[in-house]
C-alpha cells in the first residue's frame, strides 16, 4: 500500500445561491442543490485512486441510511476502505456561491473511536510510504501513532488563518503542509515557516490563480492553474493534493509535481461530486 489517508468522509447536501447569507433574518432562493458524498479525505482517496496509487481510507460511519450511502458509493468507485463505526455518520450543509465562496455547516460529526482497530491501523501506517492526515478528532488521536512510524506526514490545513490552536500539532508533525489562501494575508511567509518549522515541502492553492510552493531548500515555486469551465469547486484541494502526492511518490520534482496537481484539480472541477469516478455511481 503506498498512501495511508484518515479523516473524514461524509454525507452533504450542496446548496448553490446567488451569494452568501448575510446574517440579518431574510429569505433567499437557491440556484440548485444535491445530496453527495463530502469529506476532504475522502476527495483525496477518490483522486489517488484515479490516478492508480493504491490508497487506503481509514474513516468513520454509522450503520445509519447515510452511512450506508457514503460506504457504497465509495466502494463502486473502487477506493479501498477500513471504516470505524461510528454513532453518527458526519453531515454537512455546504452553502456556496458559483465563485466558490462556502459556508460549512457541520450537521452531526462522528463520536469518538475506541481504539480497537489500532493495531491494524499502525500496521497499515507502517506499511505506507505516505501517510495523509486530515483536520478531524480521529487523525488528531493518531498522530503520535503516525509519527511513531517515520513515514512521511502529509497535511492538508484547508484555510488556516495561521493562530488557530487545533490546527498546530498537524503542522508540528507535518513533512509536507497544503493549505488555500483564503484567509493568509501573506501566503508565502506562512508557507516559509513551515519549512523553518520542520517540512520538506508547503504548498498554497490561490484559486484561479494556480499554486506556490515552497521546498525544502527555501526555493519558491508557482504554477498556473489549468483552464476548464468549473461546475462546482468541492473538491479541488484534494486533488490537487493528490497529484502532487502521486508525482512526489513516482520520483518527480517539485514544480512537475506541481503541475501534477493542477491537472489533477482540473478534472474534479467539472462534476458536481467529489471526483469524477462518482458521476456513474450518484448521477
């Protein structure tokens, strides 16, 4: 197995509108809506396994009717599993605009793991030659447990505004760090001290705008991003993770693995589902 990723993988209703709520009491009509499978973890096991690296996704689910939706499309779309059963299955209300501009709300998130499947989940992290933990109570547990292995961590900090508590034990851990600039005010100074902090590699998505990266060496790179008509930018991130993940893993350097990762977000950003492997699976 060459990727360990733990996190979540969830159930979510998407509602498109005009633009955000404000908030002040009022009405609003949407655009259009669906119900898919979410999850940032489980965005990167679908693009990893489109791209043929053998992945492994370690996440929690409840014997509930959402549940049951989430565990089936996955495994119709081919993406190896190890469920923790949880009491609630995760449920997000995402409000976004076609710009991409989101609003997460958090419907019900899974109860805490007992551990009983830890020796099967160190095995597993031992045997990887990556291991992707993301933002979530579970992957918080088994960071000790990760870094125990020597595999490399990767992190995927999503919008981290660069004070937020809960986020830094993942950066302290991380060998490579991903995050979006939506809330950095100097992305690149962020992405400079991770590398001071430990990292090999951090990488800021900028949208339309593409990437940059910082190495290890302190070299900064930038990438476009590749043009395609975007139906819904649920997602993105992920992949673009995953391609830079699957060129790292396959011997490439940084700006190749780059642009790995532009084409990779490219081909999730035309479906209205987490990747594409989804369309024959939901609709």
């Amino acid at each position: 197995m060459a990727v360990f990723i733990a996190g979540p993988a969830s159930w979510n209703r998407l509602v498109v509108l005009d633009r955000l709520p404000e908030p002040i009491p009022h009405m609003q009509f949407a655009e259009d809506s669906w119900e898919t499978v979410g999850g940032t973890s489980a965005g990167k096991a679908l693009s990893l396994t489109s791209l043929g690296r053998e992945v492994l996704l370690y996440a929690q689910t409840a014997d509930d009717e959402d549940g049951r939706r989430v565990r089936s499309a996955l495994a119709d779309a081919g993406v190896p599993t190890l469920w923790e059963m949880s009491d609630r299955t995760e449920r997000h209300l995402n409000l976004m605009t076609r710009a991409g501009e989101r609003v997460s709300l958090y419907l019900s998130s899974p109860s805490e793991a007992d551990g009983a499947q830890d020796a099967r989940i160190r095995q597993a992290m031992a045997d990887a030659d990556a291991l992707v933990l993301d933002l979530a109570a579970e992957p918080l547990r088994l960071l000790p447990m990760a870094a125990e292995t020597g595999v490399p961590i990767w992190v995927d900090v999503h919008d981290y505004d660069g004070e937020a508590e809960f986020h830094r034990p993942f950066l302290a851990a991380a060998d490579a760090v991903f995050c979006n600039a939506d809330r950095l005010s100097d992305p690149v100074a962020f992405l400079r001290s991770c590398i001071t902090g430990g990292a090999t590699l951090a990488v800021c998505t900028l949208g339309a705008d593409g990437a940059v990266a910082v190495d290890a060496e302190g070299v900064e790179h930038r990438v476009p991003a590749v043009p395609v008509e975007v139906r819904d930018t649920n997602g993105a991130g992920d992949a673009f993770l995953a391609g830079v993940l699957d060129a790292r893993l396959a011997g490439r350097g940084v700006r190749e693995s780059l642009e790995a990762g532009a084409r990779s977000a490219s081909t999730v950003l035309g479906t209205i589902h987490l990747h594409p492997a989804l369309d024959p699976v939901l609709g």
